[in-house]
C-alpha cells in the first residue's frame, strides 16, 4: 500500500483557504460589529439547520 501524502501545493492551496476564511471572518466582525443580540441569532440559526430533514 503508498501512502498518498499531499503535495507542496495542495498544502499551499489549504493554507490560503484557511488564512482567507480567517480573515474575511474577522473582517465582518470588525465591520458590521459583533453583539450579543448578533452571538445569538447566529448560534440559533446554526441549531436550527441542524435538525434532521423529514
């Protein structure tokens, strides 16, 4: 059995998708602002796509 390992570039490609995600994130945080009223509409409407579709 190989071990397939990721290249140099696959890495690279990750890295920049999680340094982008990071930054656009604080980005809106710093733009729009982060409250408690928007903490918690935003965890209850993660809870609320997780319930199983009938």
């Amino acid at each position: 059995m190989t071990e397939d390992r990721p290249t140099d570039a696959q890495r690279t490609v990750t890295w920049r998708v999680i340094v982008l995600a990071v930054g656009l994130f604080t980005l809106s945080g710093y733009w729009y602002g982060w409250s408690s009223e928007a903490s918690q509409r935003f965890w209850s409407d993660i809870r609320g796509r997780a319930e199983p579709i009938s």
